[in-house]
C-alpha cells in the first residue's frame, strides 16, 4: 500500500541578497494515513521551510510529493489543495482580522465551492461546535478571541476541508499551558475521528513525545534522525538529537545511552554549511571522516534511521534507557 | 501573613502586599493584587504562571519602570537594606542598574539598534563608575569574556542585529552586570530563544549567579525552567500569588489545584500509542477586571465550594514549612502521591 503522504527529496532554495540558502536540502518522508511525524530542529534548520512547501506556500526547486501514490503538483490547485492543510503557529497573524468567527470558517468552503449557501453556515456550525467554540461566539472577530479560542477557529478552518493531511506547525507554543492541553486533546480527537495523517512541527520535545508515533530531527536543511518515537527517545544515537535531548532535561538518560553532547556554539551559517556532515562543527565527536563525508540515513533496526558516521559505535553498546 | 513570617532574615529583596492598579474611570483595576515574596543574596526565586498572571509587572514595578497610567501601591518593599516602599526618582536611580538589573525577554528591542555593543556597555559602564574610557572598554572586554563571548574584542564594533540570539542575550546579561547588581530579575530570558541556546543562557545565568553570589527573581510561564534554574517558586494566577514554597516540594507535591493542574497539563513521558490524555484546565484566566470575588480560580477549579465564591482566600504560611498557600480546599499532601 502506498503512503498516505511521500516526499522524495525535496529541495527548497531562499534567494537572498548574499547568495541561495538551502533551506531544504534534499528530504525524503513517508507518513501513513492516521500516522503522527513529529518534526523538531532549531529555528533556521528548515522546518518551517519544508511545511510550507508541503502545503505549497513555497514553491520547492525539486523533489515530488505523492498523496495516496498520486503525484501531486506542487503549486496544488482546486481540488487538490484539500487534501493538505496547514494549522499556523500564531493563528492572530492568520486569520483576517476583519472576517467573523463564522466567516473565516466558511472561506475555504465558498473558495472552493463547496454546497450552496446554506450548507455552508450549517457546516461552518458544525465544524466550530466540534473544536469547541460556542454560537455565542460565531459572529465575534479575531481580536474578541483568546489565544487558545483563535487557535480553535484555526483548526477548524483548516479541517472545513476535510482534509487527509494537516501540517501542524508549532501549534501550541503561542498558547499557555492549560491551553496547550485543551488544543492538544482537540487535534488528537480530531486524528482518531478522521484518520488524519499530521506533520507536527515543535521545538517542544516533551510535546514531540506526547503526540508523535515518529520523530524526525531536522539540522541545517537535513533529516538526521528518524525512527519510531520510542527508539528514538529511549535510545538518540545522533550527537545532535542527544543534544537537543540533554538540553530539554533528560541529562540521565542521555548519558546511560552513550557520549554526552554539549553544544557551545550556535547554528552554523545557513549560506555556506559545512563540507561532509552539516553538524560536525557543532559535533564534540567529530572525526576526520565527517568533514570528508556526507553521511547517509543508516537504518539501526525497527526504521530507526541515523545520519552519523559514529552512531554505530553507542548503538550497538547501549541499550535503550527505558523512559 | 505576618510580615516576619515572609522575610526570611537577611532577605536581599523583601517585597510585602506589592498591588498594581489599572486606573479607570469606572474604578481601579488590580492587574496585581498584595503580593508578597523575598529573595535572599545567592538565591533564585521563580515567579511562575501564565500570561496576564502579572509576573512580568511585577518585575517591571520593582524597577519602577511602569507607564504613569499604572499606579503601584506596597506595604513594604526593601532591597539590600534600603526602603523602597515609594521611593523618589533620584533613589530609584540610585538602585537602578547598580543594585538590581533587569534581563529582558526580547534583547533585540531592548538593546539600541545603532549603537555598537562597546558604545552601549562603556554607557552603562561609565553611569555606574567614574572611569576613562579606556578603563570602561577594558571592563566591557571583561564583562563579554564573563558572558562568555568568543572573540569579544571583536564583537565590541557589532551593532545588535548582526549578532545572533543568543549573542544578544549574552550582550544584555552583560550590560545588566556593568553597574555590579546584587540582584538580577530576569523577564523570560530565555523564552524568544532555542532550546540548545537557552540550555547554554541558563546554566550561564546560574554560574554567574554562584560566582557573584546573586539574588535572582527569574519570571517564567514555563515549569521546565523553573525546575532547571529556581531554588524557591511563586506560581501567580490572575494577579495573585497561590502558591510558593521550594521547587522540589511545590512540584513534588502541588497543594494548590491550579498548581496541579499546571503541572498535570503537560505531557508527562507518555507515547501516543499509550493513549493517555492530557488533563485540561477547562476555560481561561480572568482578565484582572472581571475576576470573581472569591478565589480568581474558582469558575476553573474542580474543587471549588460555596466559601470559593465569597472570600478571597489569603495567602496562608503553612507551620513549620517554608510552603505558602492560598486555597480554601487545599489537595492533601497524600491525595497526589
């Protein structure tokens, strides 16, 4: 059976004043249908770059991407837009500020012509009573909105579409805590109820875990880790992702899995990454190979893939740390 | 509360019934409502809760940086010794930068965007000392190698926009120690940044804290924080303190419901294929002018009795305990085990 959701090596190009940044070089996924990728990276790594290009925002410079086995053109337009929707990070800045509740949700029904009038505002009705939001509510405008209530309104925009796949970028971190929880449970429901396939993008690990059946780590345009959630938070093997993970608070387990990571410096210039493997000038692991080498997606076991020419030396040593 | 009770002895910063008011026609708001707290000399107080909880005002009326249109009212307030209870212009400066300083959250539009690094520290420098200024861009070297800086002399001639995030956090932390502080409050500096990058700023903050023994009052909406960096904890909801005591056994053992329900609702270690579900704090905090008259929490709380809706409950010490709590229905200590 084919994936819900392929990408094959997808490229995206920025064109800035001081050269091309390769935001995206060259990233292959695969999502199944009802299946969670979690996608964490520091800002700048290309997250963002590699969504908007899947809900065609960006136009990528190559790679193709496949819904059910479909090629899809990238620049999707009519009917294939539905397919792939987006919920933004800050829904303030995406929802017009002058359209009501009730309007902004039924936008994307009357652009793509979907029922007559009528059975539009009934299924604007439904799909706000589904995430939560009042009548009361319906005729207010963003600005009358809580974060967590805009961030709902979002939501169901994005689902008025009945969409197969939704790409979440950073949906909760504008929201506070007790929020955080009500949206997650919201887009969790929502997955269950219509087998949604999400892209879930977070800088959040402890978020990642909690809603993700994969995790992908993203650095400088690249995927270097991939597996199950399981493996890979019980047992990182690139230096990066066992960085990012003893900085969010898991120094013990970190260390009964193998090297220690700590990062001093900061990204590297997007511009001009470095030769070989694109984390070693961070990496306290490096070695000679890594400037020479580009170090390919190694697969450990159970899909656990892992771009590092070192990571054999702890996978095979370790054993996972049960979390 | 008495006020020896709040206090410990030799408190650095001993703040008592701190209310911030919201001036309206229609009657005064408060946005901040008789807060009390202390900060010893090489301690970290964390103020902790969600947006509109008033931390970060907090913060800004102790450096009595607020808009006129605000008004501060306090039954005490001291700060190395001295009485800042409404203090005049000139002893706020006095204080300002050289007893305590503030880290922002955003250095970007707190740092002056056509100055370079050097002219904006030797500035903070020289108003705290009288030196040349050869001696002050000595001391400015001094401070970036302190905020560790690689190539400090280099990054001197920088203007704010060319250096990244997190070497702008370094700059600020910089120019919040030229003036020698004995206390810093730190406004979320680390929430606009990475998570490798914010790692590297707090254990910063925490080795300059041991080193120069600071006092540090850290304002967060973020629990991980608050367990990486605080020795004592504050949680504010709408206005008010509701609970405090130490990091481990607030945490541990939240007797507050809002507490618990914080804590509760953040993903504890499950997997999705776990199925567990987040527990949700139904609704949203009060804006301060149409808080309820009881508990502020009380509409969201699940405990919540008839007494909740009448009286605001105080802010009680607890006997024998360093933990402070204002909850009338309080969760036993045995209930979260």
């Amino acid at each position: 059976m084919s994936p819900r959701l392929q990408i094959d090596e997808m490229v995206v190009e920025h064109r800035t004043k001081r050269g091309v940044v390769h935001a995206v070089a060259g990233v292959s996924l695969e999502l199944a249908a009802g299946e969670t990728l979690g996608l964490v990276g520091e800002s700048g790594c290309g997250k963002s770059s590699l969504a908007r290009a899947i809900v065609g925002l960006n136009t990528p410079k190559s790679g193709a991407i496949r819904i059910d086995g479909r090629a899809t053109d990238p620049r999707r337009r009519g009917a294939q837009a539905r397919d792939i929707q987006m919920v933004f990070q800050d829904p303030y800045g995406s929802l017009n500020p002058r359209m009501s509740v009730r309007e902004l949700v039924e936008e994307p029904l009357s652009v793509h012509r979907l029922g007559n009038r009528a059975e539009r505002v009934a299924t604007a009705k439904a799909l706000l009573e589904r995430v939560g939001i009042s009548a009361a509510m319906h005729d207010r405008l963003p600005h009358q909105l809580s974060g967590g209530q805009r961030q709902r309104v979002g939501i169901a925009r994005a689902m008025a579409l009945e969409p197969k796949i939704v790409i979440c970028d950073e949906p909760v971190s504008a929201l506070d805590v007790s929020v955080q929880a009500q949206v997650l449970n919201l887009l969790l429901d929502l997955q269950k109820e219509q087998e949604l396939t999400f892209l879930f993008i977070s800088h959040d690990l402890e978020v990642v875990r909690y809603v993700s059946h994969r995790i992908a780590v993203m650095y400088l345009g690249v995927i270097v880790e991939i597996g199950p959630a399981e493996g890979v938070w019980s047992l990182p093997l690139h230096p990066y992702t066992r960085a990012l993970m003893q900085t969010a608070g898991d120094a013990e387990r970190v260390a009964a899995t193998g090297p220690m990571v700590t990062l001093s410096s900061e990204l590297p210039n997007p511009l001009n990454p470095p030769s070989g493997c694109r984390f070693r000038t961070r990496c306290p692991l490096a070695i000679e190979v890594c400037a020479r080498d580009v170090p390919a997606l190694e697969d450990f076991g159970d899909g656990h893939r892992v771009a590092c020419h070192r990571a054999g030396e702890w996978a095979s040593t370790a054993t996972p740390a049960h979390a | 509360m008495t006020p020896s009770a709040s206090a410990p002895k030799g408190a650095l910063l001993d703040v008592e019934g701190l209310s911030i008011l919201i001036k309206d026609k229609r009657g005064d708001v408060r946005a901040v409502d008789d807060v009390s707290f202390s900060v010893a000399a090489g301690e970290t107080l964390a103020i902790v809760g969600e947006s509109g909880a008033g931390k970060s005002l907090t913060a800004l009326a102790l450096m009595r940086l607020l808009p006129k249109t605000l008004g501060v009212e306090a039954k005490r307030i001291t700060l190395a010794g001295q009485d800042l209870t409404s203090p005049s212009e000139l002893d706020i400066r006095k204080v300002r930068g050289s007893v305590m300083a503030m880290i922002f959250q955003d250095p970007l539009s707190a740092l002056n965007p056509v100055l370079t690094v050097e002219r904006q520290l030797v500035e903070a420098i020289r108003l705290h000392e009288t030196i040349s200024r050869t001696d002050a861009r000595a001391r400015a070297l001094e401070l970036l190698d302190m905020v560790r800086i690689p190539a400090a002399s280099a990054r001197l001639g920088e203007y704010p926009h060319r250096l990244s995030g997190g070497m702008r956090q370094r700059v600020m932390i910089a120019m919040a120690l030229a003036g020698r502080p004995k206390l810093i409050l730190a406004d979320e500096p680390t929430t606009a940044l990475d998570v490798t990058i914010s790692g590297q700023i707090l254990d910063l903050l925490k080795e300059l804290q041991r080193d120069l023994g600071l006092g540090m009052l850290f304002i967060t909406h973020d629990l991980h924080v608050v367990r990486s960096v605080a020795h004592r904890v504050a949680v504010m909801y709408s206005g008010r303190v509701v609970e405090s005591g130490s990091v481990a056994d607030v945490f541990e053992r939240p007797r507050h419901p809002y507490t618990e329900g914080l804590i509760q609702a953040r993903p504890h270690g499950s997997f999705v294929t776990d199925g567990h579900r987040l527990r949700e704090i139904a609704g949203t905090v009060p804006v301060p002018a149409a808080r309820p008259p009881g508990c502020a929490f009380e509409p969201r709380c699940v405990r919540a009795e008839a007494d909740c809706r009448q009286v605001v409950p105080p802010l009680v010490r607890e006997a024998g305990t360093p933990r402070s709590l204002a909850c009338f229905h309080p969760l036993q200590q045995e209930q979260y085990a």
